[in-house]
C-alpha cells in the first residue's frame, strides 16, 4: 500500500523527520502542514501548506483532502490541541498521543501525579497548588532546593529553579502570587542537582524501541549562561550513551519510560501511540526524571534521526499499529553534534528578516532549517532557531568540529554555542558528576 504521509510543523525537528521519511525505500508521497516555509522540507514534500495546524478541522480536512494514511505530529500545541483525536476519528493512522495521554507533557501535577499513583521511580518530593496556601510551609520543608512550575505549556519559561531564576523564598513567593493572581495553578517540586539528558522512546503503546540517549544546551549563552532558549545544542555519542552517563543510568531512564507508557495506558485504557521524550537528571542518587515531552525533542531528533539505519516509514506504521515488537530499530554507532544558528538578540528581542546564506555548508545533508521565511528570493531569519547544522563522526570531538566548521560558515546576524561538545564541556560534564557522587 502507498503511503501518503502528513506531517505537522516546519522546524528543523520535522526537516529531521521528513529527510528520515525521505529516506525509506518504500513508494510514498510527503505533504506538510507548516506554519513557516521551510525550503528543506519543500524540496523533499509533494506539498507543503502553510496553515493553522492546531486547528483540529483544519488538519482533518486537509488530511482528508491529500488522502493521508498517517500523520506525525511535531510540535506539542496540535497535541494538546487534540489533533491526534481528530485525526484517529477520520481512521488516518497518527504518531503522536491523544490529547487525555499528551497531559505528560501539557500538566506538570498530571505528570508528578502519575508518578506518585503507580509508583514510578525518578519523582521528587512535590506539591500542587492553585493558591498561596501552604505554599509557604512547603518551601520551608524543602529549603534552599526548590522549583516552581506553572503547570501548562510555556516554552520553558514557566519554570523558575532555585539559585538560578530565584535566590530566596520571598521571591519565590512572589513568582507563586503572579501564578496564582493569573489564575494558574503550579507545582513546587525539590530540586536535583547532576547532569540532564533526554531518552527517547518510540512507544505503540505496549512496546517502547529506544534512541540513543542526547544532552541539550538550554541556556542562550557559552558557558551555560543567559536566558533559557528551546535548545541551542546537543550531542550524543556513539556508544548511544553519554560520556557521564552509567549503563545502570540508561536502563533506569528505560524502565521509567517503560513504566509510564504501562500507567498511561492503565489509566485512559489507549496506549500511547508516538514519541515518549524523557527528560531526565543523572544525581548521586540515581536517575530523576525532570519532564516528559510527548513528541521528538527539538534539537534531539536532528541527532538520533540522523543515525536512524532502520526504515522510518516502518518504525511508524509501527507505533500506530501496535506492532513495535515486530519492527527493526537501529541506530548507527556513531557521535552526533547539533549546533543551532539562532538570530542576534535571540530569545528576548530577535532580529527578523534579515537575510542569512548558507551556502558555504560543507555538508548539506547535516543542515536543517528552522525559523526561516523568503523575502522575493532570499532566505531571511524568522526570528527563532533559525538553522541547525548536524556533525557525525566516530567521536564526539570530531562531530564537534565537523558542526562547528559549518555553523560558522554561515552568514547573517546570527550566533551560536561555540562551546557545546567541545572537549572542554564534555570533560566538565564528567567532572561535574564525579563531584556530586563522591
Ligand atoms: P521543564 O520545563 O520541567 O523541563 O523545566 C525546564 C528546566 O528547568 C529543565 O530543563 C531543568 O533544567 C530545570 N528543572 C526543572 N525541574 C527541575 C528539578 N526538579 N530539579 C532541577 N532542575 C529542574
Ligand atoms: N530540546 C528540548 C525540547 O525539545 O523540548
């Protein structure tokens, strides 16, 4: 059977997963909705469609239109938005959960609830809150090591951590009022302290297949400084683990994901069909999990779709068939890095349309456009992200350089981490956590 395949989202994490798409041997045809016009994913699509892809009717009757057998959805707002429901109403095959199963990554209680119910290892000690009672006395029984999260979607920005976005209760205590005078209810969760990385699971909502495990960037700046961003960067080395990682840290992550999946399904009775995101923290005792995202990561799924040798178009009939166990997943045993090119005053006050060339990449099939829009015919920057560029070699430091090389090849009002999977970092990385388990 030909597969017509609809993909939602035109960053450079749904670039990744339309060149994985492209890459299958199997007869198909590609359509995009986007909500920018992202030329690597044009080149590679039947038809790319800019459009409100929250919009459950609007995918559905787009779907309907190009005659979709399967959908992947990208980015989280169509998730929370329903569209997987909408989609698997009309009997198109969807990779990525149902709005009911996609609270792991919309409801931060939802989240630290679940774990708490089926006693899942990894959860801090937390409360949720909707007013300032109580609040008080539980700072006080965590202390100097406390986060608070405005449970929704914020891009990040909701979560404010101890020693970093709040230096003592009473501005803590502040940030809760504003939460609760906006009528948002949050949680107040311990902080850990160690070493973040993301384990991804395809998940069919029985079987999981695991990818190599990755380490983002978040903050804007070398060094780990500056504002929180989506991700600046990340690596993931070709051992599939990470340089300060165990083997008994990547099972840990394994069996939370794996736990999980089992207690969505348990509680809604549908298994969760698409992407289980871990984030998770390695500490000195044992593997914490931060957050879960219901989709690919973005800048991960640049480093582990890259090295994906198995058929994508298979991995996701897979998942929305229930038939994971049946299905090769391989990733080749080499080290990624991914560097985002993101623009000039970026994330607070972007510059935009400014045009950008990229054409002194030495590899193009490491390129992947994010942010960007035409203006006549030159590729401007739209404001966010605006190209990331993938290394692949036996090491991390090669892939490094290889990264490098090409992020700084490109010209405009841009910047980017120098410094992420630098050998520097790396040994800072292990250093850090050899610390904090003596
Ligand atoms: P989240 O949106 O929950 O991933 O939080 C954003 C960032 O805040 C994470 O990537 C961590 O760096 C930090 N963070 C969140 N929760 C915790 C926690 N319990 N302990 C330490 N850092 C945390
Ligand atoms: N890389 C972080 C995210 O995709 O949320």
């Amino acid at each position: 059977m030909k597969n017509n395949i609809l993909v939602i989202g035109s960053g450079a994490r749904e670039h990744a997963i339309v060149r994985a798409l492209d890459r299958s041997s199997q007869e198909k045809e590609i359509y995009c909705l986007a909500s920018n016009m992202n030329p690597g994913i044009a080149e590679l699509c039947d038809e790319i469609l800019i459009g409100n892809f929250n919009d459950p009717e609007f995918v559905v009757s787009y779907a309907k239109e190009v005659g979709a057998t399967l959908a992947i959805i990208g980015p989280e707002n169509p998730l929370a938005n329903g569209v997987a429901d909408a989609l698997l109403n009309t009997n198109v095959k969807v990779v990525g959960p149902k709005k009911d199963l996609a609270q792991l990554e919309t409801s931060k209680a939802f989240t630290r609830d679940l774990l708490n119910e089926y006693k899942i290892p990894g959860g801090p000690k937390y409360q949720n809150f909707n007013s300032m009672n109580g609040v008080a006395d539980f700072l006080n029984i965590l202390g100097e090591n406390y986060v608070v999260k405005y449970d929704g979607l914020a891009g990040g920005k909701g979560v404010k951590v101890s020693g970093d976005h709040l230096h003592s209760h009473d501005e803590a205590l502040a940030y809760c009022q504003e939460l609760v005078n906006n009528d948002g209810e949050f949680v107040i969760e311990e902080k850990f302290i160690g070493e973040e990385f993301s384990l991804m699971s395809f998940c069919d909502g029985e079987t999981l297949k695991h990818m190599p495990a990755v380490q983002d960037h978040k903050r804007a700046y070398e060094g780990d400084s500056g504002p929180n961003t989506g991700g600046m960067g990340t690596y993931s080395d070709a051992n599939h683990s990470l340089p300060f990682l165990t083997d008994d840290d990547i099972a840990q992550a394994h069996d939370i994901n794996l736990q999980t999946a089992k207690a969505v399904k348990d509680k809604f009775g549908v298994g969760y069909k698409g992407i289980l995101y871990g984030g998770f923290m390695a500490t000195a005792n044992g593997v914490k999990l931060i957050e879960y995202n219901a989709r690919f990561g973005d800048p991960e799924a640049m480093n582990v779709l890259s090295l994906l040798e198995s058929d994508f178009i298979d991995i996701c009939n897979g998942i929305s068939n229930g038939a994971l166990d049946k299905i090769d997943v391989r990733f080749s045993n080499k080290a990624t890095v991914c560097k985002y090119a993101v623009p000039e005053g970026y994330p607070d006050n972007p510059v935009k349309d400014k045009p950008i060339d990229v054409s002194k990449i030495e590899n193009p099939d490491g390129l992947f456009y994010a942010s960007v829009d035409f203006k006549g015919t030159s590729l401007v920057e739209a404001g966010s992200r605006t190209v990331a560029v993938v290394g692949i070699a036996d090491s991390i430091s090669d892939a490094e350089k290889i990264a490098e090389k090409d992020v700084s090849s490109i010209t405009g009002p841009l910047f980017h981490r120098k410094d992420i999977g630098t050998d520097k970092v790396i040994q800072k990385r292990i250093n850090h956590m050899r610390e904090i388990k003596c």
